[in-house]
C-alpha cells in the first residue's frame, strides 16, 4: 500500500485527506480526512480577484493540514484547487502561498479533469451495489462551478458550468453586503433562471438524461441527507450510500428558501459555513432532479478528494 496526501482547495471548502491506497484491491483506507470553511472565492464573481483575508484563511488551513500531512508521513501529496483559483487574476500569490506552506505547487485543474476526478471518487466502490443502474451521472455541486460527469466504469462525457452555492448567493441573494433573509420571489425566480441556463449548457455536452442512476456529491449535497434523516448532528457514515427522494429535496429546498438565518442555524447537522449558502445549494440540486427526471439521489462522501488521492496511488 502506498500512503497518500490529496488536498482539494474549491470555492467554499479546503479539505484534505490522508490515506492508504491499495491498488490491488481498490481500496482507500482512511487516516485523516477534515475539511475547513475558508471561503477563498469570496467577492471572486464580482471582483476577479482573491480577496487578502480570503488567501489567509486559506494558508491558515494549509499551515494546519501540514503538520497533519508530516504526522501521518505520508508519501506523496497532491493538491489540487478548482473555480476560484482558476478564475482569479491574482492567482499566482495563491500558487506562491501554497507552495511555501505545503512544497508542492497546486495545480489549478480545469473543469473537465475536475469532473473525472469526482467520477472516479464517487464510483470506483459501486460496482455490484445495490442494484445501482448505469450509466451513473454523478453531480458535484461546489462553491463556484458544478461537475457533470456521465459514464459507466469510465467517463463517458463531462462538462463544467458557473453554477454553485457560493456564486450563486453572492449574484442572486446579497443586497447591500448581506444574504437577503429570506430570499424574495424575484431573487428566487432570477436564480432558477440563471441554474436552468447552466443546466442547458451542460446538456450541450452531456446526455444528463441518459443516465440511471444519480450520484450527488459535496456539501450541499450532503447536508441536504443530513436534514433529510433528521440527523442530531452530521454524520459522514449515515450520509454516505443515502438516498434521498425528488420529492424530499423539493420539501427541504422549499423550507431552506423560506427560512431566516437563525432557522437555518439552528439545524444540528448544519455546517456554519454553510447557513447563508445551502438554499441555492439546494435549489440546484432540485432543478437537476427536475431537468433529469431523477426519482432519487445517491449520496457519496466520496468524491474529487478520493479521486485525488488514487490519482497520487
């Protein structure tokens, strides 16, 4: 086995995993796996700059998640960063940053080898699980862009779109420097608007309704299960393999929409980095089951980190 170091720095989150990768049997076993709320693509869409407090939270992160790295020994580290650090015209003081802190130089990956990378984390273990039909189509709604990925055991098509949680709070829901709360009718119907141009420009490029099963992925995602079970705090092992009905996802999105920040708050499972940003999370999950006619989304904790990783193995 071959003990591996993957960070993936996106929009809202910088996490990283530490494990034991054994290619003979497919397996990644887990040693240390955390994720921090840095919130690097804030003001991005609107500036096309990273903003100095946004790059410091993002090396404070950096700073810890060596010491982790270093303790763990492992091997190889590869880290990859996504849509705000793509985006940015001050990129190179985060490449410069990062490669002080970490000695390695993160590689601002493009949305389609973003794509094959959540692919791979998210399916390589559901072969012969639960009856799941191909071809899969799994989603990764991040802080700036969301992945589509179809494909069977390999990619089949793949594409990019500006669409994601923190981008659109930031277009839609912020009047005078705060989150509207709640969102008005007008502010919901521009979002809808802005998610159903995306999803048509991904459909230029991928067959999203070919597929059989989908496969959601990040945080969003995720705490959508959470509050869906009802869970008393978030709970990686109850999440990951959950399913969530269409129907359920509407319920939950519509509540998210209606809700005030101290309602949103007050959910156990409910990350404080991510009160202000998982309704238009949500909704674009929602306008995804709606576009594919999916009945339900599986829900991975597996993901671009874990593709990461057996890309390093």
């Amino acid at each position: 086995m071959t003990r591996v170091a993957a960070v993936d720095c996106g929009t809202n989150s910088i996490r990283l995993l530490v494990a034991d990768a054994d290619p003979a049997t497919g397996e990644l076993t887990d040693l240390d796996r955390r994720m921090t709320i840095v919130r690097l693509g804030q003001g991005v869409d609107r500036t096309g700059r990273l903003a100095p407090e946004a790059l410091e939270r993002t090396f404070a992160a950096c700073r810890e998640y060596a010491e982790v790295i270093k303790e763990h020994g492992a091997e190889r580290l590869r880290f990859v960063a996504t849509s705000a650090s793509r985006d940015a015209e001050n990129r190179d003081d985060f490449v410069r940053g990062v490669l002080d802190i970490l000695g390695v130089e993160p590689e601002v990956i493009s949305g389609d080898q973003e794509a094959e990378f959540s692919f791979t984390g998210a399916t390589r273990e559901l072969a012969g699980r639960d009856h799941l039909d191909r071809p899969y189509l799994v989603v990764d709604i991040g802080g700036g862009s969301t992945e589509f990925v179809v494909g069977d055991d390999h990619v089949r098509a793949a594409r990019s779109v500006d669409v994601g949680c923190v981008r659109m709070t930031e277009r839609h829901l912020v009047r005078e420097g705060a989150v509207t709360d709640p969102p008005t009718a007008g502010q919901v119907a521009a979002m809808r608007a802005d998610i159903k141009a995306a999803l048509d420009l991904a459909e230029e490029t991928v067959p999203l309704r070919e597929a059989r099963t989908l496969v959601g992925l990040a945080g969003s995602v995720t705490t959508v299960s959470a509050i869906a079970q009802e869970l008393p705090e978030y709970d990686s092992a109850a999440i990951h393999h959950s399913r969530v009905s269409r129907d359920r996802v509407r319920e939950i999105t519509d509540w998210l929409l209606r809700s005030t920040h101290a309602e949103r708050a007050a959910v156990p499972s409910m990350h404080p980095g991510r009160v202000d940003v998982i309704a238009a999370g949500a909704l674009v999950l929602l306008s995804i089951m709606e576009r594919t006619g999916a009945e339900e989304v599986v829900v991975s904790e597996h993901d671009i980190l874990d593709g990461i990783a057996w890309s390093v193995a």
